[in-house]
C-alpha cells in the first residue's frame, strides 16, 4: 500500500511538471509578457520532471539522501510552500468580493502596466471598473498612479489619465502620481500628494485593482494611514494562477521588505 502511494505521489508530481512547462510555452506563444508568475511554473515544472523520472529510474530520491537533517529541510520546505500558497489563496479569494461601503474620501486606481503608451488588458479591467464607480459619485476625485516602466516614455499614471479622460471623467477630477514602480510606492507616494494638498492622510478610499492583488493592496494602504475599502476587476482565467503565483511571493516582499525593513 505505501509503495502504491509512493508511485502515485510520483506520477502526479510528474504530471504536475509537465503542466508547469506547458503552461510557460501557452502563455509565450500567445505574447503574455514574462514576469516572475510566468517563469515559476517553468522552473518548478523542470525539477519535479527531473526528480521524478530519476526516482522512476532509481537514480535518485528524497529517501535516498543519507543526511537526516537536509531530507527535514527539504520537506519542511516544501510542505511549508504548499500550506502558505493555499493560504494566500484563501486570502486572495476572500477579498475577491467588492465592498459596498461608498462613503470615502478619493478614489485610488493601481497602475497595472501600459505598453508602447497605452494600457494593457489588465489595467483596463481596473480603470473601467473605477470609471463606473466616478460615473456613480461625481463628487469623488481620483488618484491613478504608476511610474514609468521599462522602454516606456510615458507613465502608467499618465496613460490612465488619459484613458479616464477619453472615457468621459473630467481632468479637473484626477490626480496623477507618476513614480511609484510598486504596490507600497503607489501607497506612499498618493500619501504624500495627499498630505501636501490638503495636510492629511488619513483618508477612507475605495481601491480598484485587480482580484489577485486586492488583499496585498489593502495591507500596504493601512499601513501607510489610509482606511482602505476596495472593487476589485476581474484577471483573464488563463493568466489567473500564474498571477497568484507571483503575488505569493510578492506578499513576502512587501511583509519583510516594505513593511518591517521599511525600505
């Protein structure tokens, strides 16, 4: 029975694999761009192929390394991993929900990428999700902030600007931040334009991001003072996973990195 077991672990990890690198070679085909989410699946998928056919070959296995305290570390590793993600996951998806509370002060939408000038996919499901709510609350100004990203000659911040615009929001209404190149500096640097136009930070705001990225998005906006409410847009289902993947890792950054070190 454990043998049956043991040989069933072995061809789904295999399996699994093979997933991992088919995944990578879908997603290249059709000109999804290479981020860290992307490139995982490609590299865990090489080593559970490799470990696997070498334990299917009895060349090698976890069994087999004689060293009792690195075989604990390895497993204590890779259990660790699969308890953590699906927590993430949990979390990722209980805050995939849009809260119902319209009583804030600003709007905030996160940049989520333009290329040659003009926004992706992904940060149009936020802007539009946003320009439905600003439609609803014509009293309500927001702020769309993002830097400029590699080989681009305008910002993210600047690109939704205009999209808002050519969609019928006033320019009086928006506010650009145009610096930030991550989730705390979208946080940290709408609070200092906040601060310095009206002396506080201390704001109710309706977020809009994208669903994967809503409950890191959250954290990062107490941390930096604001009260943080959010509506989340949508993520295309095939590029799904791999972005809970990358926001897995992500959130550690911005635990140990934005948040404890401060940086």
């Amino acid at each position: 029975m454990k043998r049956l077991i043991d040989n069933t672990i072995t061809y789904i990890g295999l399996i699994l694999g093979i997933i991992g690198v088919l995944d990578f070679v879908i997603l290249l085909f059709i000109g999804v761009g290479i981020n860290f989410g992307i490139l995982f699946p490609l590299l865990a998928g090489i080593v559970l192929i490799t470990y696997n056919l070498l334990k299917i070959k009895g060349i090698f296995s976890l069994s087999k390394i004689q060293n009792v305290i690195l075989r604990r570390i390895i497993k204590f590793g890779v259990w660790s991993f699969i308890i953590s993600f699906v927590l993430l996951t949990g979390l990722i998806f209980s805050n995939a929900d849009a809260d119902h509370y319209t009583d804030v002060d600003y709007v905030i939408i996160l940049g989520g990428g333009i290329k040659n000038g003009m926004v992706t996919k992904t940060l149009q499901y936020r802007l539009d999700q946003g320009i439905i709510f600003l439609k609803e609350h014509p009293d309500l100004e927001v702020i769309v902030t993002g830097g400029v990203g590699f080989g681009e000659t305008i910002s993210e911040g600047e690109a939704m600007k205009n999209y808002l615009v050519s969609k019928g929001i006033t320019e009086n209404r928006i506010i650009v931040e145009a610096k930030a190149t991550s989730t705390m500096e979208n946080m940290r640097y709408t609070k200092e334009i906040l601060k310095e136009q009206t002396g506080r930070s201390d704001y109710k705001v309706m977020l809009f991001t994208s669903d994967f990225h809503m409950a890191r998005s959250k954290v990062l906006a107490y941390a930096n003072g604001f009260k943080p409410y959010g509506i989340p847009s949508r993520t295309e289902s095939l590029v799904f996973p791999n972005s809970v993947i990358r926001e897995y890792f992500a959130v550690f950054k911005s635990i140990f990195v934005d948040i404890i070190l401060g940086w």
